[in-house]
C-alpha cells in the first residue's frame, strides 16, 4: 500500500467488518464520481475539515423537498463531486423489496447518478448519493416511472417509517404497516412541499419493543400497546421452566416493576404494575402474548440533538384504538401541527416547543385532557400542568 | 462564480442560480430569469405580488419569511404557490426576487 494515494482511507478497510472504503472503491472502477468523493474523503481526513459547502438549493418540478444540494469547496481538485446532490426516495412501508424493484432502483440510479447508495438512511428512505444538477429531473421521471416517489427534506413532514409489524411479527398490536402507509398517502402535500417551521417525523413500532425507536427518533410516535391482562399460557410456561431458562432470574426477578411472581409452578402477573417493557413477553414469547384489546399509545417530542439537546417522546394519549380510516388519530396530527406550525420559531421541534410555552398550553390548545399518564418517565417525574380553575374544582 | 446573462444584463450567481450582489436586482431580472424556474410566459400580477411580498420582508428582516407566513399575509395556499412557482417558494420565488440563499436543510 506504499504507493496508495489513499494512505487514511486505506486504514479503513483493515479489520473484519464490512467497509465503506472497500465499497466506495468497487464503485469507483465504474463510476468517476465515486472515484473522485475517495479523492475529497481522504482530503478531508488530511486536513481534519469538511469540503462540501454548507447547503444547496435544488429540487425537481412540482416539489419542494426530497433533494438535497451538496457542491464541493475543491471543484479544481475534484471535478466529478462539483455538485453531489442527494435524493431520498420514500421507501416501501417496513422496508420489505422485491428483488426485481430493487434491481430497478438500482439500474435507474446506474443511469443518472453515482451509484452510491445508503439503504436506509435514519429517516427510513432510501438515500441516493450523488447526483449532478441536470439529472435531478430525468432520474425522478425514471423513478416515477419505476413506481417510486421521493420521500421529504428539509422542513417538511419527513417520510413516515414503522416497524416490520404485523408482516413478520407476532407480537404486533397495530398494523404498524397500514397506519404508515395510510398516513404516507394522506399527507402527501405536507411531506413534499415544505411549510412547517422544521422537520415532523411520525414513526410507527406495532409493540413496546419500539424496533423503529420511535420514541427517540419523532416527533409523533405511535407505539403498539394493549389494555388489560397479559395472556398466559401455563403449559407452556412450565414447558419453560424444564428447559435452560432461569424464570426466577431471567424474567421475574429482571422486571422493572417487580410485577411478576413464580412459584415454581404457577407464574402471575400482576397487571396494575406492568409497565409494558416486554422483558417477560420476549423472553418467553411460546408462553407470553400481549393482552387481546389493542391499540397505541401516542406519544410526543423526540428528537436528536441539534438546536437544544435530545429529547424522548413522551405519552399524551395513552391509549387510542387504530382502525382505518384513523380518523381520530389524524385529527390529533393535524391539531397538534396547526398549533406547532402557528407559535413555532424557525427550526423549533415540536418538543422544543413544547418545553418552551409549556405542557398545559399544549394541551389545551389541541383539546387533549391532562390524565396522570402524562408523565416525563414511566411512574417518576409527572408533570403539574392542571390550570389554577380544575384545581379549584377538584377541592369542591 | 458562475455568471448568467439576461436581457442584454450580466449577473454573478452561485451554483444554484442565486443572485450574488443582491442591489443588482431589478425587475427585468426577474421577468427574464422566470423560464429557468419553470414560469411559463409573462410574469403575472400574482407572481409579483408574491415576489415584491418577499422583498419587502426581506428588507425589514433580512430573512427570507417562513412558508406559512407567506401563505397567511397573501392569503394563498401551497397549492397556488407552487402553481405560481413549480420549482417551489424557496428555490423558485426567492430566487427571482433576489433574495439570498435561503439556508437549506437536510
């Protein structure tokens, strides 16, 4: 590697795991553009700083978002990544393909960009790295054409995502895949063209177990849940207790709420405690199955980290029944996005907002009744938000 | 920088086609540039109510206004902006008023 002119980057493709560098380079023996974003990597590494310039506006006809200008601050070094616009394309609702269309996606992206792809980005959509100006509007009419859209950027509603779901998983209380994909068609107009005052990301997980970290990653989570008893399946649970797990140790005793009681014989939950972590229903799912009445729990807030710190969502409703057409719950989405889109500050998340005029605000503004479920984290924390007047009420 | 010519008139513009040196703005600049965002024929009394709405703002506050505080003074939904302006209000409006880039974001 003596003569490499890619000393840094090389050091990259040492060790076990897969590499970006040893993709880059695969690709760049077809594609100069890649060949020339090794060029400016390794120059970035050299010189510790960043060579794309900050921002670029760019788009195809009719859309606000889904593109993303990138232009390099060393065209003269490295003219193939001038310009290296990014385009997001919505992905298929739990991420499931067929062979043929990814093939498509990828033969389309051969003909007008880099080639470079990332599957998937945060988001969810399928990001396409890499693009020269005047292909943005032919490779959107080729995608369309393949059966694609773009998925959204900039202050938009980003594209929604959700876990597998009811596709692949049993323990699904929603249809995590219709309400992400009835939500996707729905809000259409929000997500390509851009009027709120910063990104909106609705995710959707079918169960706690939260496999799309919803809770952490949207602004509107909607998280699969049940009402009442966990069903148990004693048969199995002793099947359970004559194989290698430890009940005792591994479920009852790793329970968050202490909730659960096994005797050796006989396992009991009690239900009032339950917080719904899905220790014991993962552990022991042959055994274990959520409760029979269903729905979500709603949450607002999450966010990563820039403008102000991450933030968790948090419950504001702490259970809905979800049934197409979700009428109830896209009332809930528009009223809290009216509210938000009204007294947010430029690049202020709904969270942020939140936090800033105030929980109680909040609620009244979107109709929603403070329930003691409201809380910041489960059984510790819980806001004071009633208004001076209800406390009067109550002491009555 | 890249430099573009409309109607006899030379204009220094970044990649995107923003106006560098925004006091070189005029309304020939605006009528000739209109083809390039995708405006077909003259601009009308609509499209200049929005670029001179912009403007003005501009000027006051030296930012391009949120999207829904166009909408809101000029009573006019998205729908209608985008008619008016297919590349979109970020790109396509701001650009032939002269403001500055707005600042993007992924």
């Amino acid at each position: 590697m003596a003569n490499s002119k890619t000393p840094l980057l090389d050091e990259l493709e040492k060790g076990k795991w897969p590499s970006f560098v040893k993709d880059l380079k695969q690709a760049a023996e077809k594609n100069p553009m890649a060949e020339d974003l090794i060029g400016q990597l390794e120059l970035s590494y050299k010189e510790k700083i960043g060579h794309w310039k900050h921002g670029g506006i760019v788009g195809v006809k009719g859309y606000g978002a889904g593109v993303i200008g990138r232009y390099s601050d060393r065209p003269d070094l490295f003219p193939n990544v001038q310009a290296f616009h990014t385009m997001r394309v919505n992905h298929p609702t739990g991420w499931f393909y067929k062979t043929d269309a990814l093939r498509k996606l990828c033969d389309v992206w051969d003909k007008h960009g880099s080639g470079l792809t990332n599957m998937h980005g945060a988001t969810g959509d399928v990001i396409l790295l890499g693009m020269k100006t005047d292909q943005l509007q032919p490779c959107f009419d080729d995608l369309s054409e393949a059966g694609f859209d773009l998925g959204g950027s900039g202050s938009a509603l980003r594209t929604p995502s959700a876990c597998v779901g009811p596709g692949r998983c049993e323990w699904a209380c929603i249809d995590s895949l219709d309400v992400c994909y009835n939500l996707t068609m729905t809000y259409q107009g929000q997500m390509h063209r851009p009027m709120f005052p910063y990104k909106f990301k609705i995710k959707v997980s079918a169960c706690p177990n939260d496999c799309v970290a919803s809770i952490a990653r949207s602004d509107f989570s909607i998280i699969g849940t049940w009402k009442g008893s966990i069903r148990i399946d004693q048969k199995e649970v002793t099947a359970y207790a004559a194989s290698d797990l430890n009940i005792q140790q591994e479920v009852c005793d790793l329970c968050p709420t202490k909730c659960m009681d096994w005797d050796g014989k006989v396992l009991k939950i009690n239900d009032a405690d339950c917080n719904r972590c899905m220790h014991c229903i993962n552990l022991m799912p042959k055994a274990l199955r959520p409760g029979q009445e269903q729905g979500a729990t709603i949450l607002v807030g999450g966010k990563a980290p820039i403008v102000k710190g991450a933030l968790l969502s948090w419950v504001i409703v702490p259970f809905m029944k979800l049934e197409p057409p979700y009428t109830e719950l896209k009332d809930l989405i528009e009223r809290i996005q009216d509210w938000w889109d009204e007294h947010g500050k430029s690049r202020e998340r709904l969270g942020e907002l939140i936090n800033r005029l105030g929980m109680r605000v909040f609620l009244r503004a979107v109709g929603l009744p403070a329930v003691p479920q409201m809380v910041k984290a489960p059984r510790t924390n819980p806001y004071v938000f009633f208004w001076p007047e209800e406390i009067q009420k109550e002491v009555k | 920088m890249p430099q573009i010519e409309l109607a006899g008139k030379t204009y220094e513009v970044d990649e995107d086609g923003f106006l560098q040196e925004l006091d070189k703005w005029n309304e020939e600049f605006a009528e000739a540039y209109a083809h390039v965002e995708d405006i077909e024929g003259k601009l009308t009394e609509e499209h200049w109510m929005v670029i001179n709405y912009l403007r003005n703002y501009f000027q006051q506050f030296g930012i391009a206004p949120m999207i829904r505080k166009i909408c809101k003074d000029l009573k006019i939904d998205m729908k209608k902006l985008y008619e008016l302006f297919p590349t979109g209000p970020a790109k396509g409006a701001c650009k032939l008023a002269g403001l500055s880039k707005p600042t993007g974001c992924v």
